[in-house]
C-alpha cells in the first residue's frame, strides 16, 4: 500500500513538473475549458435554446475536437471541418433528393449503397500523401456528415432547416475556438518550428564540441555535464516528426509576428534534413569515440591541436548560423567564418598528411590505433558540407 | 487546360498505382463502406427505429471513428471510447444530480464551471507522456461526453434512459467496426511491425554490401540499381514514428497467428532502435565513399579484399538474424556466423597493421587518401557490435 502511495506522489511529481517546465501547456488546457465553458454559456443564455436543442452538440463538440495546441493546428481543424461538413451535407442531400425520387422501396438501398460507395473512396483517398497531409481531418469529417444526414434524413423532412442550423452552430463552434486560442497567449505552429530549429543547431555546435572535449581530455571530472552536454545531438536525430508536422500546421498560419504569411516553411524541412545528416556524423563520432579501439596518447596529441581548432570553428559557423536564422538576418561575419573553418580542414589534411613520417620515427606498430581519429575527418568534411549547404538555404530563406 | 487535364491524368495514375501496389489499402477502404452501410442498414430495418432517433447517429459516427487500418487500432478505439463514454457519463450523471439539488440559479453556473475544470484537467492529462500513448483518444472522448451530458441534461429529463441508449449504440457501433475489421482481411499491427523489422534488417544487408561494392568497383553499369540498392538503408532511418505506433496498437491486439497475447513487443522497438544506429553509421559510410577526398587504387586495393570478405560476413549476419526474426526460432548457425564476422573484423585489422610499411614502398604521400576506407573500420566495428547486441536482443525474444 505505500509502494501504491509511493507510486502515485511520484506520478504526481512528474506531472507536476511537466507543468512547471512548460506553463503553456497549463495555460492550453485551461484555454480548453474556458472555450468550453463559453460554448455551454453560450447556449445556456440563449433563448433560441429550444428550438435548436440537438443542434447544441455540434457546437460542443466542434469545440472539443478542432480546439489545438497551435494556432496552425486550430486553423487546419477549423476549416476541413466546415468545408467538409458544407459539401458532404450538400452531396448528402442530392442523394437524398434522387432516393426520395424514386420510391419509398429503393430508398433505404440507394441511400445504404451511396455510403458504402463514397466512404470506401473518401478512406482510400486519406491513403494518398498530398491528401493526407492537408485534409486528412476533413475526410473524416465528410464521411461522417455524408453517413449523418443520409441516416437521419430518412425520417427528418426539414432537411434543409437542420443542415441550416447545423451549419451555423459549427460556425459558432469554430468561432469560439478561434477567438480563444488566437486572443489568449496563442502558440504558434510556425514560431514552435523556428524555435526549434535554431535551438538544434545549437545543440548541435554544443555536442560536437563536447564530444571532442571528451575525446581529448582525460580527466573526467563533470562528468555527467558533459556527457549530458555531448548528447544533445540525439534530440535532433528524433525530431523529424514534430518537424515536419509544424511545419504542415505552420502553412496554415496567417501573419503574426516576424513571420508573413507565405513564409517558406518549406526551407526549414530542409535545413532540418542537413541537420540530421550532421547528427548522424556525429552520432558515429561519438561512437568511435566510445569504441574500445583507441588511438594512443601521443597520436592523440600530434592531431588535438588541429582536431579543436576545426571543431571549434564548426561550432562557429554553426551558432553564426543559428543566431542568424533566429534574427532573420543574413549574417555578415558567416563567410568569414566558413572560410576560416574550410582552412582549418585544411590544416587537419596537412597534420594527417605528416603524421606518417612522424610516427614511423617513433613507433611502428600503433598506427593502426589512428584510425578513431582519423575517423573524425571525413565527419568534418561532411560538416563543412553541410554549412555550405545551410548557408545556401538561408540565403534563399532570407531572400 | 491541356496542362491541367494531364495533371488530373497523373494524380489518378498515381492513385491507382497506390491501389496496385498495396492492394490491402483498397480492401481497407472497402471494409469502412462495409462497415458503415451495415450500421445504416442496422437502424433502418430496426422497427426500434423511431424511439432511438437522435442516438442513431451514435453508431454512425462510432464506426466513422473507431474503424482504423489495423486491428490494434480498432481495439484501442474502441477500448478508449467504450470506457471514456461510460466514466465521463456516470461523472456528468453525478455532477448533474448535484447541480439539480442546488436549485434553479446555480445550476447552469455548477455546470459550466464543472464543464471547465474537468476539461482542463483532462486537457492537461493529454500531455503525460504515459497518458497520451495509451488513452489520448480516450480523454477526447471523456471530455466529449462530459460537455455533452452536461449540456443536454439540462433540458432533458430521462438523462438515464438516454443514457443507456446512447451506450447501447456506441456498443452496436464497436461491435460492427470489430467484426467487419477481423473477420474481412485483417491487418495486425504486430504481423506489420514484425514484417517491417525484417525487411528493414535485409535492406541493411543489401544496402551495405552495396555501398561497398560500388565503392570498389569502377565500372559503374547498371548504376542506376546499385545506388537504389545501397539507399535502402534510408527507410530505416525513417521508421521510428511507425515502428513506434505500431508497437503500440500491437499491444491491444488479441492473440493471432504466431503471435502470443503478451508478444514482447517492446523488444522489437530495441531492435529496431539498434538498426537505426547502424543505419546512422552505414550513412556516415556513404558520405565518406560519394566524399571529393578518394583514396588511390593502389591503396585501395590492398584492403579491397578484406573490407569485402568483412562486408559479405556482416551481411550474412544481418540476414541470417532476420530470416531468424521472421521464422522467430533460435537459429544454430548465428553464432558461427558472429564468429566468422569477427574474424574478417580482426584480418581486416590485421591488413590495416602492414599497411604503412607496405606503402612505404610504394609512395609516400597518398597515405592521407587512405582515411575513406580506413572510416570502413569503425563502421564494421561498430556493426559487429550491434550484431552482438542484436543476437543478445533475439535470445530475449524467443526464449
């Protein structure tokens, strides 16, 4: 029973936390309750009350359904659900109009075929990418309709008075989401994208160098800072989803804040990519580093040198990089900077280059063990690569 | 119009492509019309029509919900939105009594601020990692039913018996979505992740053995089907999030097929996760092998044999451990095959140890152009590595 009790603070404590590490998404979930709040008000106060009666639960549950964390996301619910409830009640009811048309017999078939027919093509259509990816919801949406009014109308004749309601009732739904989750410390799907971006880059130039620290120096003292701080490249590898994700959420963003409304999300997904390409370099890095194979120490010191001056340059370009994406700004200094880390590659091509000479003269054998540091070249190369190409990105991003 | 006409022809070939090459998809289809025309056909042949009404709806938009591509799915839905209605309705019932009680003028404040702080907490619950797996959908629909008893009851008077029936249909609905989703053509989550696995480790196989032979060979006919041997490796850097998902539904899956109730499926994510890590490696690989820097052919053939014969054992290890995945039985030869890939792993060291002083022969400078095949090395070891890992993981899960 305390191990139950134990248990249970426990979960409480994290879920506590998680509070406490991201207010916002406190103040979402209250978001939530007051445009709930303000739809039962809503529909309290007003006297049309009982006319419309069960039409009152649309509003609800547009509410429940459409309201987002992201504004992005509000806006992308919002509208597949009123475009698609608007055509399928429209498709439903021509359907509807040609079953009544032709007798009370065929009617229960025509109608039951019609929504075998068309729910079996929306759902195949959600299977197709570009639809997935931008009306996914609103397929749902549209078979649910269809089937709703194809059933219900069957005894209902005011057909069109109901559609009516409906309609405005979802309206109003959609309204109250809207005007909360944009009024109230709205969360941009877009700023969210930008954020994260820029925050992995640098996480990227902080992992980089602190695997090359942890390569070249012995002493493991702050040991557990550093490997946290060498580890940040693994949340770049994981965070394609919840990229590309915002972005699609981003798209459907109006203007706010520095961004416009035909902002280039697009570019972000690419620059996210090299940066994931980065992040597997250096996840093979840091497993050559943590390999049992080792170079020896004084192989290690012939190269240290050239080894922390190139990381430290990449490291540069890379927050040069992250800082000039999170201003918007072309940076002046990044050229310069690209320069001076192309000719510390250089420099570690010439030190690899005399290395030979300078261990033959020292001992045989061991060469072999250069082979973790060695490793680390092309890694860099590949860096060097993908700067080039992040810079190329910004420069249209910032066109 | 020309233009746009041929794009509509290209968007339909591509569909019908999409049928062709997974025709589960369209049975899948198929099988929500079925579905839904089942649930329609249901209420309309029932005489108990007239007196359930409004909540036949309910099954409509059951089936239009819960019917998901994957057994697992369907049963999560299900599971999520059977149990939610049934606690947010008796919640709703008890919070109603209790507003009723305190008379005309606060009822509609008690349950408006009810409404509000349950969905926030509800809300807020949805961002518990735990939580969110296993019941996000679930607290959708707690939220959903809340507001909405909370809304309705306060016109109408038989919240019990509307009650029952509601939970009747939704019942009705699960009912249909299960029996038409195992009985036609299921597809199991856990059968799909434990494919994906496989096939994932054997494009591993391919696509390394490809990298190195296109590394190797200069002629490069058919160049065209060698490089999309060697990408295959990119599809398992993309399959955490479905691997992920996939795991998850598994876990609500009943028995089937070789599949036991309590699979461990959560091995098959370890799995998965060490394939990724080779998957990062053989990246890294590619990037040195299609890199400026190249090594000269002298160089590269003095290792060309043993990166291959190392290549080749890898590979048999990667195929031999999914061909054994997929049969899910101990295979005999493994160990063997571990063995033999160690020993490649340990000539190739062996060769990398002449090395310099075989070059020394030759010619002096072209050492550093040797760093590309070295990089071979580490990957290999690395590999090897997660063979053992591999091994050790597929002891655990067939035991």
């Amino acid at each position: 029973l305390v191990m139950l009790k134990d248990k249970f603070v426990g979960f409480f404590k994290n879920v506590w936390q998680l509070g406490v590490d991201d207010p916002r998404k406190v103040i979402h979930a209250f978001k939530v309750g007051l445009a709930l709040a303000l739809v039962t008000l809503f529909y309290y106060t007003r006297p049309l009350y009982e006319g419309v009666g069960g039409t009152a639960m649309w509003a609800v549950m547009t509410v429940v359904v459409v309201f987002e964390y992201t504004v992005g996301g509000c806006f992308y619910k919002g509208f597949n659900r009123a475009t698609a409830t608007v055509t399928a009640g429209f498709i439903a009811l021509g359907v509807h109009w040609i079953a009544h048309q032709s007798g009370k017999q065929f009617e229960p078939v025509i109608l039951s075929s019609s929504v075998f027919l068309l729910a079996s093509a929306a759902t195949f259509s959600r299977f197709v990418p570009t639809i997935k990816t931008k009306f996914d919801y609103g397929i749902t949406i549209f078979i649910l309709t269809f089937s709703l009014v194809a059933v219900s109308g069957y005894r209902v004749d005011e057909l069109f008075q109901m559609a009516q309601q409906r309609i405005s009732t979802i309206a109003v739904g959609i309204f109250i989401c809207l005007c909360v989750c944009i009024m109230i410390r709205p969360v941009w799907a877009g700023q969210e994208l930008h954020l994260l971006i820029v925050r992995n880059m640098e996480k990227l130039a902080t992992s980089l160098e602190g695997c090359i620290e942890e390569y070249f120096e012995e002493d493991l003292n702050s040991e557990k800072e550093r490997s946290q701080k060498s580890l940040g490249y693994k949340a770049v590898l994981n965070s394609k989803a919840s990229e590309e994700s915002q972005a699609n959420l981003a798209r459907w963003e109006p203007r706010h804040g520095q961004f416009g409304f035909r902002h280039p999300w697009s570019e972000y997904l690419k620059v996210g990519i090299s940066m994931r390409y980065t992040a597997y370099c250096i996840e093979t890095l840091n497993g050559c580093i943590n390999s049992d194979i080792q170079a020896s120490n004084s192989v290690k010191e012939c190269l240290s040198d050239e080894c922390k001056k190139l990381v430290t340059q990449c490291a540069m370009v890379l927050k040069e990089l992250s800082k000039s994406i999170k201003e918007m700004a072309q940076s002046s200094s990044l050229d310069l900077l690209v320069g001076n880390m192309n000719m510390a590659v250089q420099d570690l091509q010439d030190a690899l280059r005399s290395l030979p000479s300078q261990l033959q003269e020292e001992a045989q054998v061991q060469n072999v063990a250069t082979m973790p540091l060695m490793e680390v070249l092309p890694v860099i190369t590949v860096a060097s690569l993908l700067t080039e190409i992040s810079v190329r990105i910004e420069g249209v991003m910032d066109a």
